[in-house]
C-alpha cells in the first residue's frame, strides 16, 4: 500500500511464518526473567532479543520485493540493527510525554522497520501520521533540526506531561494518514522514518504476558 501525500510504500505480508506459534513458545521462555525495559529505549514496554539472523533472513528472503518497492535496486546486503520480541504493556499513566505521540525509528533512508504481529486485531495495529504544521510524514536528516525544535515547542505549549495517553487518530498536532490493523503471523515492512504508532488498547490491561499481551516481534534492518 502507499501511504500519504508522499505515498510511501508499505509492504504487508500475511502468514509469514510457518511455524509462528513457535515464536511465542520462545517468548514464553523464562518471560519474567528474558523481558526487560530499558530506559534508554523509548519503546512503552518490555523487549527480549531475538537472534539478529531473524530479521536478516526475512530481508534476504524478500530482498527483490523490497529492492523494488523502495528504490533500493543496487542493494545486495541486508544488515539486522535491532531484532526483538516486544510487548507494549506501560501503563498510561507512566508514560513519557514523547510516548504519547508518533515517532519515526531513524533519518536513514536505507532503514526499514519490520514488525511481525503474535497477537490478534483486538490488540491494535499501527498508524501512520503526517504532522499537521509541517506536513512532514516522514523524518529525513534534512527535514530533523526544523521538525525536532518545533515539535518541542507544540509538545511544551500542549502540557502533553498533564493528558498521558497513547496515540489514537488524530490529534491537533497530527493526522493519521493510514492505517494497517494487526492480524496473527502478519508482517509489514516501512521506511523507519515514516512517523508512526503502535495503534495500543490500554482498555485490554495491557498484559504482560507474551500470551495474553500486545506481542509483537520489531525489527530494524538497513539494506545497503
């Protein structure tokens, strides 16, 4: 699908494991102990790292298909950034104010995000959103200094530290220009600089539990 006024592209890929259910066996695995947080990352949940060959092997596996969707035609290598079973499970009222709005994984316009949902659509997919001020829908290293210093301001002026809640459509800072909704062994595959959302149900009670929670596997892959 192709996403905006930009229309980026978005590759969506249903049953994508054979043996999906293989992955929540393994995320089940000791959970209380292999998930943490880390408060450098700003993900709203727990994470436990996955072997760096999964997000490889799905590049290499789709590479044609990704060389031709995002203009990446010399590309020949597929190098895993980050690769892991995560779970959005803070609770709202814990959350930073830069939790409660869309965020983009990385300038680089070699980068792509992949995530794989273990979890039904009740658990929410993921938006996508243009910034109503810039009309920015995806963040470059050019467009990042004007984006960063004016977000602040309107971030500031919106006392967003006083209405902690996760992103959910639009607001008066953002408008959500797609959608994708979560579905068991579906994947999609984005440029890591498209602002974006987890589409989060704090209603559920957001579990921990890799069986019962938002599980989800999130990638970063640079393709060079």
């Amino acid at each position: 699908m192709y996403l905006g006024a930009q229309a980026t592209p978005l590759i969506i890929i249903d049953e994508l494991c054979n043996e999906p259910h293989s992955l929540v066996d393994f995320a089940c695995q000791h959970a209380s102990e292999t998930f943490c947080h880390d408060a450098k990352d700003f993900y709203p949940g727990l994470r436990k790292a996955l072997p760096p060959q999964y997000a490889s092997d799905i590049g290499q596996h789709y590479l044609s298909l990704i060389k031709e969707t995002f203009s990446l035609s010399q590309a020949s290598t597929v190098t895993t950034v980050l690769s892991a079973l995560s779970i959005a499970a803070t609770p709202e009222h814990q959350l930073r104010p830069i939790q409660t709005l869309p965020h983009f994984d990385s300038p680089r316009p070699n980068q792509l995000a992949i995530v794989h949902y273990l979890c039904d659509a009740n658990h929410g997919g993921t938006s996508f959103y243009r910034h109503r001020s810039t009309e920015f829908e995806t963040i470059t290293n050019e467009r990042l200094p004007e984006y960063g210093a004016l977000l602040k301001q309107q971030a500031i002026a919106a006392k967003l530290h006083q209405n902690l809640h996760y992103m959910a459509g639009d607001n008066a800072l953002f408008e959500r220009i797609a959608q994708v909704d979560a579905k068991f062994n579906r994947a999609i595959i984005y440029p890591s600089n498209l602002l974006h959302s987890g589409d989060i149900q704090a209603q559920l009670g957001l579990s921990s539990s890799p069986r019962q929670g938002r599980l989800t596997t999130s990638s970063f892959i640079r393709v060079c």
